[in-house]
C-alpha cells in the first residue's frame, strides 16, 4: 500500500490506542472544541466549548480513582446556555464565595460572570483597553482564580502588537485591574508551530501555573505533533517580571500507529498533586482526533 492508500485509511478507520495518564470518553462526552475547563467541587467540572453555538458552558461530573491516579468515569449533565451568540469562550474559572463562574472570550477580550445555570449576571472584570483590541486569535485565552488571595488573573494567548512579554493581568473581588505583571513566553521552534499560553491555574497558596503549547501541523497531517509546558510563577507585588519553573513537560504525535495527539487548552487542579488538562479536538477532528483528558502529577 503506497503512502497516499495509508494516509486515507487513517482519516477513514481511527485506531485507539491507550495512554498511561490520557483518555477519552467519547461514548459519554458530548464531542466538542474543549478550551478550558474548572473544579466546582464534589467531582463536578464546567467545561467551554470555543465552537459552541451559544455562549455558556457544560457541566460534567468526573470520578478520578487518586490512588491509581485514573479517571474512571465521566458523566456529561448538559450545556448551560445564556442563549447569546458563542465568542470564542477560552477559559473559565469558579469564585466560591459568589457560586458563580467566570468565562473569558477571544472574540471580544470580555470576562463575564455567569450564575450555575448559565445566566449572565450583569457583572465583568474591567479589562483594559489595550487588552480588548488585542487580536481575536490572540486575545484573552487563559483564567483562573486564587482563593488564596482572592484575585482573578488572565493573559493574553501571545503579546500584544510590538511586545515581547505576555501581560498577566490581576484583578480584585470588585472586579478592578489590581496588578499588572510581565511574562516571557517560549520561542517556537519553528515559524511555521501554532505558540502561546492555553491556560492558567491557581494553586490556592499564591503560586500560579501557566501552560504553554506549541503546535505543528504538516499538510498532509500525519506528523503533527504538540509540545506541552507547565511553568510555575509567583506574582508579588515587589517584581512585575515573573520568573518562570518548569514543573512539567509532554509531548503528543499523530502518526500511522498512535492517534494520542492532543492540542491540551484547558488546566484545572483536582488535589493538592493533581492535575486535570482538556484538550480541544476540534469536534473530534475527521473521527480521527479525541477530547482527550490527561492527569499530571504535581511535583512543586
């Protein structure tokens, strides 16, 4: 069979093949374009969908076996919509002291408050300006909250027009700009590899971690592959550049035997040394892509 046979018969009969820490539960996820994804407490998640018809989010309630460090089951509860058009929702994140979630669009550079059933509540961080007429596929792509310090904090996927830095910004339970704070993202490899930040997550001890992905697609598909890096930060008020520790790094690959490719954009903490990644497989790509869920272990 000649290499153009092989590649059709890939697009056209996925094989599966398991991961040690990655899985997918496509007979119980809705498929989707997964971009971020936060803890709610008692195993329930809320998940954004960037290609979702209406702006809102999917609840989900996840069983993770901490002992064997496996997820073992995942039950889909269903879309909360707040029936207003989809901007490119790229990360959310859950404030307990309000019971509301907060999601942030690339479309429009907004961060929005929502109740638990998908409602907006008239309430938005006060992004500024400069930060809203940022790109739509370089806008606002991560968020997360510190109970800790009871702050918001979010970035831009990459830097702003003629900067080198990614701003982290902070803002307070008033929803008002606090602090802003300078991060130095990775140089792709290659000028051709899709960079930038896909997530954030607070530890609740004022430590942050950022993932960063670098994407690289050949034409003709098989090939492709991801680099993943999770780097720890602690913002102070005393530097406004972070230093950044790398705490973890993966790779993923489609070829001819391995379809374990995953574009991971959604980062949320499960135990104190336990991650939860999402990743966006772009509705299930061809029937040869997964929404693949990955545990990491957290070493810090």
């Amino acid at each position: 069979m000649n290499r153009i046979l092989i590649i059709a018969a890939l697009f056209v009969v996925p094989l599966f093949i398991s991961a040690q820490r990655q899985q997918q539960f496509h007979k119980d996820l809705a498929k989707g374009n997964y971009s971020g994804i936060c803890a709610l407490g008692d195993g329930r998640y809320a998940m954004v969908d960037d290609k979702a018809q209406t702006d809102g989010f999917r609840l989900v309630h996840i069983t993770i076996d901490s002992i064997r460090q496996r997820i073992t089951a995942v039950c889909d509860l269903g879309y909360r919509s707040c029936g207003l058009p989809n901007r490119d929702m790229e990360d959310i994140c859950y404030r307990p002291s309000s019971k509301t979630l907060y999601i942030c669009g690339e479309a429009d550079n907004e961060v929005y408050e929502y109740d638990l059933d998908g409602q907006r509540t008239g309430q938005k961080l006060a992004i500024p300006a400069n930060i809203k007429k940022a790109k739509q596929n370089a806008g606002l792509e991560a968020l997360t909250y510190d109970t800790c310090q009871n702050l918001f904090y979010t970035m831009t996927e990459q830097p702003l027009p003629g900067e080198n830095t990614i701003r982290l910004l902070a803002f307070d339970d008033n929803l008002k700009l606090k602090h802003t704070y300078y991060y130095e993202p990775d140089v792709p490899t290659n000028r051709k590899q899709i960079y930038g930040i896909s997530a954030l997550c607070a530890l609740g001890d004022g430590r942050l971690l950022v993932m960063e992905r670098q994407i690289w697609v050949p034409k003709l598909k098989v090939g492709a592959k991801t680099v993943t890096r999770i780097y720890e930060v602690m913002p102070s008020d005393e530097e406004h550049f972070l230093k950044k520790k790398l705490v973890t790094e993966f790779r993923t690959r489609l070829s001819i035997t391995s379809h374990k490719f995953a574009n991971f954009e959604g980062l949320c903490q499960v135990s104190p040394n336990l991650l939860l990644l999402i990743a966006d497989s772009q509705n299930q790509y061809k029937g040869v892509l997964r929404d693949w869920f990955r545990l990491e272990i957290l070493k810090l």
